[in-house]
C-alpha cells in the first residue's frame, strides 16, 4: 500500500483488519495516542485528506494513496508550531498532555461555524485533565499572564518545559518508542469471582507459531505483597500473588502468554484450557460481614473486615441530648474510574548490565523499583525503573499492576517483553474508587454551635485490600476534623468482598465522607435557620485546634496558614453577584444554589521523602535531577520555577531529569499532593545549597569575601570582578543537595459553590455558576495551579452525575468504554470560576501548599446541596444522574 504520511510517501502493506493508529506507530508516529480502542476519545485523531478521523476506527488499508497528516506534520519544515499549536503553548492548554495531540489535530480543522460551537465541535475529544478550560483559552487564542512581573521565576504563569514537545507530538509516553524484538504480552482473565484454579492446559497454546511462553500461577513466587504502594509496606496488606492458583474477582489474572505479536498472543490466550473449581461469593459489604460468608483470605482474625476504626472524643449522646437540631442520614457514595487516557502499562527488557529494567506508567518508580526486588527476589540494585512522561494517573498509577507480570517474562525469556492494558482491561483489572456508605449524625443548638458529630463508616475494598486501610481512615479522618466540636463518635470498617478492588483515587476516601458530613450540615443550617456559610463560620477549625477526627494520639498536622475563612468570604461574594444566569429559563426549571467545605492534610502520614540534586553543568548551565514523575500534577514546572528562583534564572535555563531511578535520588513518589511540598521543597533546598557553593567557589577565585558576591543569570560579580558560571564550572563540578521528608504536614483548604437548575419535568441539571476559592499559600504558578482546581472540580462533576462503574449481581464490571461510562466531555463542564486565599505557609517551599487532589473533595455535596435547593429533595445516593432526581420530584409519575 502506498500512502503519504507527513509528506513523506511511505510503502508498506498493513495486517488484515489493521487500524490506521497502529499502522501509523509501528511507522514511528508516535504523536497518534491510544486511548480507548473504540473511536470514544479522539486522542487518536489525524487527519486524512484533510479531514480528521479517530485513527483506531479507521481501517488501514483505507488509507491507500491518500494524504495522511499526524500532529508532527503539522509543524512547519523548519519547526515553526502551526497556529494551533501556538495557541495551545502559549495558553498551556493541557496537564498529562495525553490527549493533545488529537486534541489540536481535531482543532486544526474547525470551521468558524465550528468554532462557533465548541461542545459540539469536540464532542469526539475528551480530556480527563484540565477541565476544558485551558482547552477553550487556546482555541480562543486567550493568553493568561498573571502572577509575578516577567524575571521573577515563581510566583508567575510559567509554561511547561515539555511545551512545545507536547504540541508537536515530540513528548515520549510510556509506550512511544520502537524496541527491536519486543514481545508482546496478553492476559487471561478470570472469568468467576471467586474460585481455585485446578489446572491450566497450555498445550494448545504452546503450539501456536509464535507463542514464546505461558506463565501461570506455577511459575510465579509465591510471596505475598500489595498492588498498592507507600512508603511503608506495611500500610497495604500482604493479600496478593503475582499469579495465584485462587482467584477473588471477574477479571482478576489467571494466566498470562508471550508472543511474538499482539495477535498471537490473544489467540494463545484464547488457547489456554482452565479448570476452575467455584468457591462461594459475596459481593456487598453486609454479606460479606455475616457470620457464614465464606472468607476471602486467610488471615487473623478470620474475618473479611480488613480494618476497623472506633474513635471518641467526648460523650456523643450527651452532645446530642443538648443539641436544638438534629439532622440524620445514610449517604452512598459509587465506584467510579480513574479514566486516565493512558492506559496502564509496563515494557521490560535487560540491560547490558544484566539488569532489569522496566519502563512504566507510574506515578512512584522507586516504590515500583522496591517492590519488584521484593517480589522476584533480587538485589534492588538490579532494577531499574523508568518513568517517561505519564499520561494521567489521579492515583491509579500508584499501583503495581503490570510491572511485576512483565518482568518475571523478561526474567525467564532474557527478551523485552511489553504489556499494555485495553480499555476494557482499564476498567475490569485496574481499580476504582472505593464504594463507602456513610452515616452522618449531627446536631446542633439553637444559636447554630455544633453538639456532636457522629459517623459510621463502611468501605467496600473489593477482593484486595490495596490502599483499603489508608483511604479509610483518611476518610475518617479530615471530614469530621474540619469541624469543633466536644462530642464526636466514628465507626467504621473496612470490608473485603469478591469485586474489583478498589485503590488509590483523589481525594483518597475523602470525597466520600466529605459528600455526606457536608450535605447533613447543610440540613442542619436549615433546620437552625442559618445560612450554609455561616453555619460552617462558626464551626470550622481555627489555627490553635487540634486538628484530629477522634483521637489524641501524636499528630504530625500544623497550621502553617489558614486560609479558610477567606475562602468562606470569597465564594460567598461571589456567589451573590450576578444571578442573570437563570433568566429565561422558563417555569420548568427549578434553580438553587449549595455549597460545601473540604480541608485535607498534606502529604501521607509515616513518612514521604525526596531527594534532589542541583548542578551546575560544565557549559555554565544547570540542571535539576528528581526523582519525581510527570503526569500532569504540573510537578516539573514548578520544580524548574523553584530552582529558578534559587539561582536567579529564568526556567527555562534550567534542564531537568527526572523519574529514573539511575539519574536521580530517591523519591517515595508523585501522591498525596506531594509534588510541590515535598519534593519542591528538597529541589529548592539543592538549589540554595548549589547557589552557596557557587559563590564560595567564586570568591575563593577572585580573593574577596563571600558576602560581597551576587551570582546573577551568567555568573557571579563582587565589585567590578566578575567570574561567568562557565569559568567556575571549569574548576570542576559543582552540585547541591537536597533532602525533605515530609513531616511536619500542612493543612489546605478547598470551599465550592453551584448554582444549578433542575428541570422539573425530566430531572436533568444544568450547571449556571461554579465557584471555587482554594488555601494553596503562595501560588508558584497562578495558572498552572488553576487548572489543577479546574480539572478537579470537573472530574468530580462527573463522578457526581453522572459516571459510575456497574458491576452485576454475579460480580462482573459491565462498564467497560468510555462510550458507556461517560467522562466529562467539552459540553459537560461549566466554566469554573477560581479564587485563591491570600495566605504564605511556613512549611512548604516559598510558602507554597498542595492543591491537586483536594478541589475533587466538596463538589458532590455542593451540588447535591444546590439540587436541595432548588427542588427541596435531599439526595444521598450518588450519581446524581436525571432518572434518579426526576423519580422523586414532586409530583413526578
């Protein structure tokens, strides 16, 4: 087949039934992403003749003597960015970046009238990142420059130093690169939830031209670990096998085969006879409590409760006796997906070294480096881990689901061997969010003070315990802290059942506890007759309370700012400007307006670290090694900003490796909202420790006292003396070091507000207004930062209405595409309105704070307690999709 790609003609023939998008990589266009298989995400787009096409829907052979133009041809021949890709640099418009290159392909060809209507226009390209915001800016050709005047590196909307590789598809992701003999790895999944393997019968298999190897639970160690990762081993329990002769869930891996193509190995895995004897099953939290449920481990106490939680402060019923108000409800909360357009994925390979090496989607490559030495039973010094650029992650990359698989075949065959999931695998073998149901109690005096605080907790884990006890008592913990209160009373548990496990997820359990203690305070505002902001007003915490749920145990949290009360005002002065937007609605529509409060500790608990290293190069430049990964937190900017700022230069001046496990110190990793306040700290530390040395070396040169020594962006002056950095660097290397390990923690704070309507005749909602005030302390990057509350509040908008994973009564996923499970697209997302409290906090760098996880935590219960508003229903049960609000509307048939 003849075809032009790029403008090159190219003369290959494809497979039969080949897609254009794997036709397209397998030429070296790496540009063209996959993302979801099945035509739904467009991260996949070119353009054909000149018309765009979802690339793994189209059949390749289509594309014979046609003009095929990918992300990289857009680009003029010298490098000049098209238009498009212009605008999307200079208005930053992505996070992961994952989704760009189709994003701006799909853009590239809108018509005005298209343009005219964007939702319409980009119904085929989803971003699971920026909330579309960013997005819309660049389209626009909309440029933000807030922050700090020009030559002051922090503090200012500084650009991502992948850039301009992002928008001409330069930037490598996990699997954007050709390695000569790779085989390719496919799984067997277990088709029953609960049942022991009796045998495997790989023969058939085996005699498959092209079949390699077939690894089943004989081949595997038998050590038993955790798919989540931490610092501290032991806060994930010791539950799982790489491959185990018993299987918990639908979907769990049973077998895995080795082949020369993709295709082989699907058809040896299709090959494989498994015999499988049924073990009983229990797929709810209360069945799987009852004193006759079959136990899904065997562990001590015999007992599918994973981790309990019974906390106390005061005396509850006293509390509640005395209250004037009191409000009780059971709130759920579902299993959604993380839904990064990476899919996870792992290709491993040996060195010649004759070490192994793995290259990942992680968001942790030294806990994934740790783990495997663990598993497999070699010195960690023989593994390597590398992490390219990921493409999402909102902690479901801080899991250990492919690596191990990958390696013990590259282990046993000496050949790289890859392995990358599908859609279907991203929703049925990766993790979700964790079911919990809530029940809050709360009262309150006539004067609207808080009595007692009670909660019971019960968190579905699924068929492994993975981050269960983290997200639990985490859960537990900063949704009832964030109130004063004398009495409070938790209980909870967290329970094993034969599902899909859950794991990591933003917010870390706090979304889920947030949703219901924030709507029963809105009911209790009501009950009293005052307003929601107020209520919170004189309840929340104050610098000088301990800020612990139900204990007084050693608390490493401390008020390094506050800021919520000005996030209190800010959202309320907002919101009280500017209600034109429900005019001309018409009778139909029900309008009302809610809001709801978050606050989240920074950082894990017991122990987070980072290591950095700052140098000075021998051509008089500087580069930064970090551990840190990549995914869209925004991480590497800041760190080139906080470097910058150290050293007097602009970002750009300095080079940055990252997230490999040769080239840089270690790191626990890229969660918990550490980026910034744990590893920003340790790079700002190396650069403080560079820029002394810098100086030393400078005045010891030129005979003067260090104190008279300024070290400017080309060198260091003292009087009319001057050394250039490439003079001092000629005297040898010279490096900083950086250390922080995360303790004592902070506190952010996070206030959302919606005004919705609800139409009273089908239950759909419509977003008018949302407002989001956030406590980030010093704001390294005003636009960056915005857009990680952007792309919170919209991820949790969907979580909120309308995303769900289904499992069926027999314990299968039966959501398994994005066309069923429905993401977020352009059209769904209002225009969040950001405000920041102006606030400097003393523990992290340059006062900066967390805030990437924390924006996802108020918006369910915001928005619930706006559909309250305006319909006078309380809704407990999530997702707030239409059916559901218009089954209990008044008067509804």
């Amino acid at each position: 087949m003849s075809v032009t790609v790029n403008g090159s003609p190219f003369d290959a023939e494809p497979r039969p039934g080949q897609c254009l998008r794997t036709f397209l990589r397998e030429l070296g266009w790496f540009g063209v992403k996959k993302g979801c298989d099945a035509g739904d995400c467009g991260a996949c787009t070119v353009h054909v003749d000149g018309r765009p096409v979802h690339s793994c829907i189209f059949p390749a052979f289509r594309a014979e003597g046609r003009e095929v133009t990918t992300v990289e041809g857009l680009a003029g021949p010298d490098g000049t960015l098209s238009p498009v890709q212009q605008k999307f640099l200079e208005a930053q418009g992505f996070q992961c970046g994952f989704c760009t290159a189709g994003m701006i392909s799909t853009v590239s060809c809108l018509t005005p009238r298209q343009l005219d209507d964007l939702p319409g226009a980009l119904k085929g390209n989803l971003c699971r990142c920026t909330g579309y915001r960013a997005i819309e800016d660049a389209v626009r050709g909309v440029v933000h420059a807030e922050g700090a005047a020009d030559g002051e590196a922090a503090g200012r909307a500084v650009a991502a130093p992948a850039s301009r590789r992002i928008v001409t598809g330069a930037e490598r992701y996990t699997f954007d690169l050709a390695m000569e003999g790779a085989l390719h790895m496919k799984l067997l999944r277990s088709p029953l939830p609960h049942a022991r393997v009796a045998s495997i019968d790989a023969s058939e298999t085996l005699a498959i031209p092209g079949v390699r190897l077939v690894l089943t639970h004989m081949d595997a160690p038998k050590t038993l670990t955790s798919t989540g990762l931490h610092e501290l081993d032991s806060d994930d329990p010791p539950d799982t096998r790489l491959l185990d002769d018993v299987v918990r869930h639908i979907g769990q891996r049973v077998a895995a085969v080795v082949a020369d193509t993709e295709a082989v190995a699907e058809a040896g895995v299709g090959a494989l006879k498994v015999d499988y004897a049924p073990l009983p099953a229990v797929f709810e939290p209360a069945a799987a409590m009852a004193p006759d449920a079959p136990l899904l481990h065997e562990r001590e106490p015999k007992s599918n409760v994973l981790a309990e939680v019974r906390g106390r402060i005061g005396e509850a019923d006293e509390g509640f006796a005395q209250a004037d108000a009191v409000y009780e409800g059971t709130f759920d909360s579902h299993r959604v997906q993380h839904a990064h357009l990476e899919t996870h994925g792992s290709l491993a390979w040996i060195d010649d070294e004759g070490r192994l090496v793995v290259r990942t989607s992680s968001q942790v490559p030294f806990l994934v480096r740790r783990r495997l030495a663990f598993v497999l039973d070699l010195p960690v010094e023989k593994v390597r881990v590398i992490c390219a650029r990921v493409g999402g992650g909102f902690g479901g990359k801080q899991e250990m689901l492919t690596e191990d698989i990958v390696s013990l075949a590259t282990l046993k065959l000496g050949r790289p061997v890859k392995l990358e999931f599908t859609r279907e695998e991203q929703f049925i073998g990766a993790t979700t969010r964790h079911p919990m149901r809530v029940r809050a109690k709360l009262g309150a005096t006539a004067d609207g003070w808080l009595s007692a605080i009670e909660m019971e907790v019960t968190s579905n884990t699924g068929a492994y315990g993975n981050h269960g006890p983290g997200v639990f008592f985490h859960g537990c913990n900063e949704s009832v802290a964030l109130y004063r209160c004398a009495a409070k009373r938790i209980d909870g548990r967290v329970v094993y059942t034969n599902v899909v496990p859950a794991g990591a997820f933003r917010g870390y359990g706090l979304s889920q506890t947030n949703f219901a203690i924030e709507s029963a305070m809105d009911e209790l505002a009501r009950k009293i007759g005052i307003s929601p902001y107020e209520i919170r007003r004189r309840n929340v915490i104050r610098p000088g309370d301990a800020m612990v749920a139900f204990d007084d145990h050693p608390h490493d949290v401390e008020y390094g700012s506050y800021g919520l009360d000005q996030c209190l005002d800010l959202v309320e002065a907002a919101m009280a400007t500017d209600r034109g937007e429900a005019v001309g609605l018409g009778v139909d529509w029900l309008v009302g307006e809610g809001m709801a409060a978050g606050m989240l500790d920074t950082i894990p608990p017991r122990g987070h670290h980072s290591h950095a290293q700052a140098r000075l190069t021998g051509e008089g430049g500087y580069e930064l090694s970090i551990g840190t990964a990549e995914f869209g937190n925004g991480s590497t900017t800041v760190h080139a900003q906080l470097m910058a700022s150290a050293l007097g230069v602009a970002p750009e001046a300095v080079t940055i490796l990252q997230s490999d496990t040769d080239i840089a110190g270690y790191d626990t990793g890229a969660f918990g909202s550490t980026g910034t306040v744990v590893a920003g700290k340790a790079v700002h530390k190396a650069a403080m420790d560079l820029k002394a040395k810098i100086i030393g070396s400078a005045a010891a040169r030129l005979g003067v006292d260090q104190a008279t020594c300024d070290l400017g962006p080309d060198g260091v002056t003292a009087g009319n003396a001057k050394l250039t950095l490439k003079e001092i660097a000629d005297e040898g290397g010279l490096s900083g070091e950086g250390v922080a390990d995360g303790s004592p923690r902070s506190v952010a704070f996070n206030v959302q507000a919606f005004r919705v309507a609800v139409h009273r005749r089908t239950g759909a909602i419509r977003i008018l207004r949302s407002v989001h005030a956030a406590d980030a302390g010093f704001v390294i990057n005003p636009m960056q930062c915005r857009g990680q509350v952007e792309g919170g509040v919209a991820q949790a908008i969907g979580a909120a209405l309308y995303e769900h994973v289904d499992v069926s009564e027999d314990g299968e996923v039966t959501t398994v595409t994005f066309r069923n499970y429905h993401i977020p697209a352009f059209a769904d997302v209002p225009r969040t309105e950001v405000l920041f409290a102006e606030t400097h906090d003393a523990l992290g760098p340059l006062g900066a704070k967390s805030m990437s996880e924390s924006p996802f935590n108020p918006v369910a219960a915001a928005l619930c307690n706006a559909v309250r508003d305006a319909t006078g229903v309380r809704f407990t049960s999530l997702p707030l999709t239409a059916d559901r609000i218009f089954g209990r509307l008044p008067g509804s048939v």
